[in-house]
C-alpha cells in the first residue's frame, strides 16, 4: 500500500509543473588568457530530463557544446552544472543562460554578463563631443543637443557634464528641469539643454572618472553661440514621386522670436490645406509638412513655403515636382516550367510588366486563323489568367489541341497609355490511336479502327505486323487485308483495317499504324478458342493489362478537372466497387 501511494504522489507531482528557481553566479569581469567560472543552481524537481548551457549571438541564444576543449571542465550535473571557459578572449565576451528541460515545459535561468578585459581596455579612455548643429549656432528657444563618443568606456566609473564660463568652470545639475533627458549611460552620453537663451552661451566639456588607478578623462571643448536673427528655413522633398501616391514636403524652421505664420503655395497661389487633396499638412512647429495625395501628372509644378515674422523679412523657399509616369511595357515569352508545345501538353505565356501607374486593365486576346479576335477569360480545364505580382501575368493552357493554334496578345493599358505582344503557337506532334479486339477465335474476322490527327500532309498510312520482334509491312489485297477510309474532317481523318479469316499461327500477333516516322499504339491479336475461359473473359482480362499505359495518366487528368466533393464520391464508389 505504501509503495502504490508514493507512486501516485510521484504521478501527480509530474504533472503539476511549475516554476522552479534556477540560478547561475560567477565572476563577471576576467582579463585575455584568464579561466571563467559560472556555476548553477537548479531546484530539484523530478520532471527536470536535461540542461543546457547557451550563449548570446548574432542575436539568438545558442547551444554550447561543453565537449570542445574550450568548455573542458564543464559539467550538466542537473543541480549543480559547471560551464568552465577556458583561454578567455573577445569571442568569449557575452551574455549566458542555463536552459532546463522538464517533462512539459522549457524554463531558463537568470542571464549572466562575462566581460574580458584586453590591456588595450585597460588604456585611459579618450572622449569626443560635438553638437547637433555642427557651427555650434541656435537661436534663443531652441533645444541643444550635444553627444558623447568614449573609447574604452570599460575604464570609466563615471562622467559629469561640466560649463566653463568667465567666472570659472562648474558641473551641470542634470537633474534640473532644464537638462530634462539628459542621458549617461555604459554606451551613450548626451546632454540636453532645453529652451536656450543667453545665459547658456560659453564652453562645454565631459569628464570621466576612471577605474584601475588611470587619470580622469576629459573630452574636448565645444561653444554654443545663441544668437538671435532672420528665420533659417530648409525644404526637403521625397526623392521619388510614385504616380496615385502621396508626396511629401517637409519643412525646418529656425527662428527667433518663435512666433511665425506659415503659408503653402503652389506657384503664387495659397494652399487650402482643410481640402482633402492635402489631407495631413501642418503649418504650425518648427517643422510643418505640406502633403499632396494621389498624386498625377496635373499636380506637377512649383511648391513654396512661406514663413512670415514681424520682425524680419518674410521668407519664401520652392522645390520643383516632377510626377514620373509612363506608358506601360510588356514582354511575353513562353514559361521555362512549360511543356513542348505538343499536342495534349500544358504551356503557360508568361508576360513582364512596367507602368507608372500600374496598370488599369489587362486583356488576353487569341487572333484565330479567320483572324477573328477571341477574349480569353478563365475557362476550367483550358484556361487560367493568373496574377503572379503587378508586374507579371500568366495565361495558362491546358491539353493543347490544334484548334488552338493562332496568335496570342496580350494587353496592358494606363492612364498613360497600352502596350501590346504578342506570341504565335502552333501546336506540333501527333496523336495516333488504333483499337480492336483483343481475343478472336479462329476464322472470324480482325477489325480495327483508327483516328488520327492532321496538321501536315502525310505519305499513305502503313500498317505494319509485329512477330517475334519483327515488323513487316502489311500489303493491302482486298481479300485476306483490306483498308476503308471512313468519315473524316480537315483536321481528323478515320480509317479501318480488315483481317479476314483468322489463323491462330500466321495472324496471333502485334500490329500498329504508321505515319511517316511516327507510330501508333500497338494491339497484340490472340487468335484462340480456348474453352478454359470464354472468349470474352479472357479479352477483357488482355484489354485490362493493355490500358494499364495509359490508365493512370487518364485517371489523373480526370480527377484534375473534379471538384472536391465530386473527388470524395468518385473515390467511395472506387472503395466500393473494389470490394
């Protein structure tokens, strides 16, 4: 009894998973050449199957393989794993995890940080600072900007932003409203002095505190000038105008005093920006926007943005548009994934498209041979337009037949223009088919028949007797063989080829039809009267075995052209005819 309950509380245990505490310590910090420790603490829990240790890179946390040289030492004990990293350089600075696979679930440990130090790492560090406005000028108002570049930023403790004035250099208070955000962190210094005016004018410099007994690094010097003066004033466009596409015109305004009214103009004319044409345009802030939607060739011209201050001059800058369009262009080939352009095959056109705009209307067009134009559109089982992109269109067609010779164009009309190609298919290869009986019993008579299509002229039809792998050519007398032409059209033609009085030895054979160099399927005769299975039986059991070439190829395009759920009646009556 004790044994049953300590297995069903090991039974729900396993399937009660939950977080369990899983920790790695170690050094943080080792020189080039030293030996790195991390080890792990895992909470015991019986679903635990594996761990992992893995490290940081190219963005992704990787499997490490503890078995190489470099990890000698390394252990997945599963409570107390090692990872031991011999021979440390740069490759090995990184972050690291403990991954632990339990019954149901992943769960991962802490990350810790492994940082090595190279004596290069260990020089005094150097700081550059510069600017957001290069000449170092902003007019009263503005926002200022000033960066920080550290090398060796490992060797630094900490940093202050000092002001040197006439009456002597002193640290910045960054905690004070006006140096809101700015920033001093491992990898990136900036400060941010708000709302200049003129007591902000004078020197700036950063000085780091360094580790390892090195000197206190100091940056270079900058000066901000904060003047006061008539508006500067940038326009930028979008390099690219895409036609039926919004455009965008940005504008930088510098100023002193701040207050400004702003105008856009196209040409001499002020811009109603409320209308929706230019739904998205602002003209308030030191960057206002002018947008212009759906561009067309109508909205080409000169644009200007107009910044009027009492206390200086207005100021008006232009930028040109230019809306690119053309007419389209289009190529037509036949797809490499096509198949000969025989009869019965699948080929598939395939046209390249340029237009700008895109295009507005494709059509498909067959140029028969009375030179009557036909619209193409999708036609199951013959035809299908795809769309590949906006740039490229298939026309598909399937089981080519003669009647599907002409030209094929193709189309592409803009608001530009059209562009028209056009590719002539002419379907080759022929199709040659003879049937008979299979099974004839002895002095009866052997009858075939035979359809075959003409897209050449042919010499006279030959039909030949196969025997012991031999072909003769069968010599038409009008008694023992003989050949009718029956019913036949411009394109297709019927014929019939008759054995009289059939010999069990002399006419059991294979026999075929042959058009110049090409061959027909061939029919083997049994000439036989074998009482074992009636005549009939055993024909059927012959033409079984004799369909089994083209069977599976007739099947497949028959179930092609179902729908789904004709395809799962079709195959439940299979399933049960079969049994």
């Amino acid at each position: 009894m004790v044994v049953l309950i300590a297995i069903s509380i090991s039974h729900l245990w396993l399937n009660q998973e939950r977080i369990i505490k899983i920790q790695i310590e170690g050094q943080g910090t080792a020189q080039v050449g030293d030996v790195v420790c991390l080890t792990g603490n895992v909470e015991f829990h019986p679903s635990v199957k594996y761990l992992r240790w893995q490290k940081y890179h190219n963005g992704y946390f990787v499997d490490i393989n503890i078995n190489k040289s470099k990890y000698q030492g390394s252990t997945k004990n599963l409570q107390n794993p090692k990872l031991v990293i011999n021979d440390g350089d740069q490759d090995d600075e990184a972050d690291y995890r403990l991954e632990v696979q339990l019954a149901k679930s992943t769960q991962y440990s802490n990350v810790r940080n492994v940082k090595i130090l190279s004596s290069a790492l260990l020089e005094t560090p150097t700081i550059q600072i510069y600017p957001d406005e290069p000449d170092g000028k902003y007019y009263v108002g503005e926002d200022v900007t000033i960066k920080a570049n550290i090398r060796n930023p490992l060797g630094v403790l900490c940093v202050t932003w000092q002001k040197e004035t006439e009456a002597g250099t002193h640290t910045i208070n960054t905690a004070l409203p006006k140096y809101k955000e700015t920033s001093n962190a491992s990898d990136e210094h900036q400060l941010l002095i708000r709302d200049c005016n003129d007591s902000d004018q004078g020197g700036y410099f950063l000085l780091a505190a360094c580790n390892y007994d090195q000197e206190d690094a100091r940056s270079n010097k900058i000066y901000l000038n904060i003047v006061k003066g008539p508006p500067i004033v940038t326009l930028s466009q979008v390099s690219e105008t895409v036609y039926e596409k919004p455009v965008e015109f940005k504008a930088a305004i510098r100023i002193f005093p701040k207050q400004c009214d702003v105008n856009w103009l196209r040409g001499s004319q002020q811009i109603d920006i409320n209308q929706p044409k230019y739904a998205g345009s602002t003209v308030v802030g030191a960057s206002p926007v002018l947008w212009i939607n759906e561009v067309n060739k109508d909205d080409e011209g000169d644009y200007s943005i107009e910044v009027i201050n009492k206390e200086w001059e207005p100021i008006r800058i232009s930028k040109k548009l230019v809306v690119n369009t053309e007419k389209p262009t289009v190529s037509l080939k036949i797809s490499e994934e096509s198949d000969s352009m025989n009869f019965g095959n699948t080929i598939t056109l395939k046209a390249e498209i340029t237009a700008s705009p895109p295009p507005s209307s494709i059509q498909w067009i067959r140029i028969n041979k009375k030179g009557k134009n036909e619209e193409i559109k999708n036609k199951s089982g013959k035809f299908l337009i795809k769309n590949l992109n906006e740039n490229c269109q298939t026309l598909r067609i399937e089981n080519l037949d003669f009647s599907d010779n002409g030209k094929y164009k193709i189309t592409v009309t803009n608001a530009v223009g059209e562009a028209q190609n056009a590719l002539d298919i002419k379907v080759g290869g022929q199709m040659i088919f003879i049937a008979g009986p299979t099974v004839v019993a002895p002095a009866e008579i052997i009858k075939f028949r035979t359809e075959y299509h003409i897209s050449e002229s042919f010499s006279n039809p030959m039909w030949l007797k196969i025997k012991h792998f031999q072909a003769k050519e069968i010599v038409f007398d009008g008694t023992k063989y003989s050949v009718y032409n029956t019913a036949s059209t411009s394109s297709i033609k019927n014929q019939k080829f008759v054995i009289a009085d059939a010999e069990k030895e002399g006419d059991t054979a294979a026999y075929q039809l042959a058009l110049d160099n090409m061959r027909s399927n061939k029919l083997n005769i049994f000439v036989d009267n074998c009482g074992e299975y009636s005549t009939e039986k055993e024909g059927n059991c012959l033409r079984f075995f004799a369909l089994q070439t083209v069977s599976t190829k007739a099947m497949r395009i028959a179930f092609d052209k179902m729908q789904p759920a004709q395809f799962k009646d079709k195959i439940k009556e299979f399933k049960r005819y079969c049994k």
